[in-house]
C-alpha cells in the first residue's frame, strides 16, 4: 500500500489503495489503463502524451493527498486505481488508453501529443482475455476468445493457433507481437510508438487506433507452395508409360512481378502442359510442351489456406 507523501525507486502502480487526489512526479513513463481514474486528470510538462481519451478541459487540483516522487521508472495506474483526481508531472512519456478517465483530462506544458478521437465502436478493454505488462516480458497466449492487451515497453507476445476473430491492444514503445491463424481478423489498437504486429498469411488486420507514431503491421507473404495444385514431380509420377497428357505447376522465381495480372507479387508459378511418351515415368518423347501462363497470390484461381475449415469448423460440420 502507497503511503502519502513517500519517494520510491523503480516501477509503481496504482491500484487503488492510494488517498486522492494522487501526484506522481518526474516518472520515466506513465501506463493509464482503461477505467483507471475515477476523478480528473492533469497532466504537466510531460515530453510525449499518447492519449486515445478527449483532452482539451480546464481541471483545477489542488491539495493532493498523496505525492509520489523519487527516482520511478514506469507508473502504471490499473483498472479502478484511483477513486479520485490525479497529477502527473514531469514525465517522459505517458499513454491513456480510451475510456482511462471518468473526468476531464487536461495537458500542459507537453513537447509533442498523439490524440485520436474514440472509434465507434469503444474497444472491450475490460473483457480481455490476458494482458500482459511490464518491460522486456516474453508471453505466449494461445486462441483468445475476446482479446489481449499489451501494455509496457519491450515486450514480446506470441498468439498462436488462433481460431477466432479478437481484439488486440498494445499500450507504450517497442512491442512486438505475433499472431498466427486463418480466416480470422484482428482488430488492432496502437496508443505509442514503435509498435510492431507481425501476422501469418491468413490473417486479416484492420488498424482501429493510431494514436502515436512508426507502429507498424507485417504481414507474412503467401508461400508459393499454396498456389501449387500438382507439382512437376507428383504430374510425372502418375505417368508410368505411353503417351500422356499431363499438367503442373512451378515456381517462377526469376519473374520480377506477375505477367498475368502485373502484380508486384511475391508468389508467382507457371502453368505447364506436356504431352509426352513416357518411360517409367520419364518423358523421352514431347509431342508438345508449353508454358507461359502464369499466376500470382493476387490472380490465381487456386484455393489458398484461407478457405480451408478450422478445427473448431470441421467438428461442427460432423455433427
């Protein structure tokens, strides 16, 4: 429980246990999670302010009850952690997640603020499956029905296996996550800088948030393997002996960009017909042989991973 009027070292959190109106001085950064200030806020000469909360009102705090100082690293004020007004002074860098304060927010003073107005639809902060927080904290989470939430610097989540459309929400600098799945999307929230979210190539993204600068989404290209229906190997298996027609497709690497369809496409094949003798399954005779029809991930009529059924689809299709 934090004390009033105490000086500390390293991280601090506020959780509820402090009397307000609540001051933290001279932090390094500031974490305002969803529903975390129940009063105002007001924040002073702060270097970089990410807020996806309306500021712009003029708030009036005077007397705090109790002041945190001292040589803190990262102050994180958690859902419900303040039933009353806050002050935040001379921080590096502080990041407000929507719905954060009940209140009004006020900014002065600040080098540079990232603002973004709350979407539609505000994001199911408090319904999320996991969150991870912290510096430099490495976490899988499997297969989230609703959502998982990031919040720190320098941390690593992997999302594997995921079946379901979720919500993804990465709070602070310099987080990495990766997420791996088909036919589902994620709907991602940057309130920072220096964000990456990198995907497998099955999986939609739709960036709903912005809020700050250089985050970023990476998306895994297609293999050229998933455009393969039959290789040149599997055709010429299933030609023993005599004549036979047969058709495959291969990769085309030496293709700058698509010639079907002139999409700078990183996986391209070639469509190849034979019509050949063959001894045991090697073609000593061509009647005729061509090629030059080609297709990328953008034009091909092949059908990719991405309609393939999932698990949880397949088990439902037996019923």
């Amino acid at each position: 429980m934090t004390q009033p009027n105490q000086t500390y070292t390293g991280d601090v959190t506020l959780n509820g246990d402090e009397t307000p109106p609540v001051e933290v001085t001279g932090p390094e950064n500031v974490y305002l999670r969803h529903d975390s200030i129940r009063g105002d806020l007001q924040i002073t000469n702060a270097e970089y302010v990410y807020t996806a909360t309306p500021a712009g009102e003029t708030v009036e705090i005077t007397d705090t009850n109790t002041t945190i100082t001292g040589d803190i690293e990262d102050g994180y004020a958690d859902p419900q952690g303040v039933s009353g007004d806050v002050v935040v002074s001379n921080a590096e860098d502080v990041f407000i997640e929507h719905g954060a304060v009940e209140g009004d927010v006020q900014i002065i003073g600040d080098e540079q603020r990232f603002t973004t107005q709350s979407p539609t639809q505000t994001p199911s902060l408090g319904r999320h499956d996991t969150v991870i927080q912290g510096w430099k904290r490495s976490q899988t989470v499997p297969d989230p029905d609703v959502g998982v939430s990031v919040v720190g610097a320098q941390n690593t989540v992997t999302i594997p296996d995921v079946e379901n459309n979720f919500e993804l929400y990465i709070t602070g600098v310099d987080n990495t996550v990766r997420v791996e799945g088909h036919r589902i999307t994620a709907s991602i929230h940057f309130i920072g800088a220096d964000n990456t979210v990198e995907t497998s190539p099955y999986v939609n993204t739709t960036v709903k948030t912005d809020t700050g600068i250089d985050n970023s989404v990476n998306t895994d290209t297609i293999p050229v393997e998933d455009l393969i229906e039959t290789s040149k190997k599997e055709a010429y298996s299933n030609a023993f002996i005599g004549r036979k027609k047969i058709m495959y497709q291969q990769p085309a690497p030496e293709q700058p960009h698509c010639p079907s369809c002139g999409a700078d496409a990183d996986a391209i094949i070639e469509r190849c017909r034979e019509d050949a003798w063959f001894l045991f399954r090697y073609p000593i005779y061509h009647f005729e042989a061509d090629g030059d029809v080609y297709e990328c991930d953008e034009c091909t009529t092949t059908a990719l991973n991405d309609v393939l059924l999932t698990e949880q689809e397949r088990k439902q299709a037996f019923q």
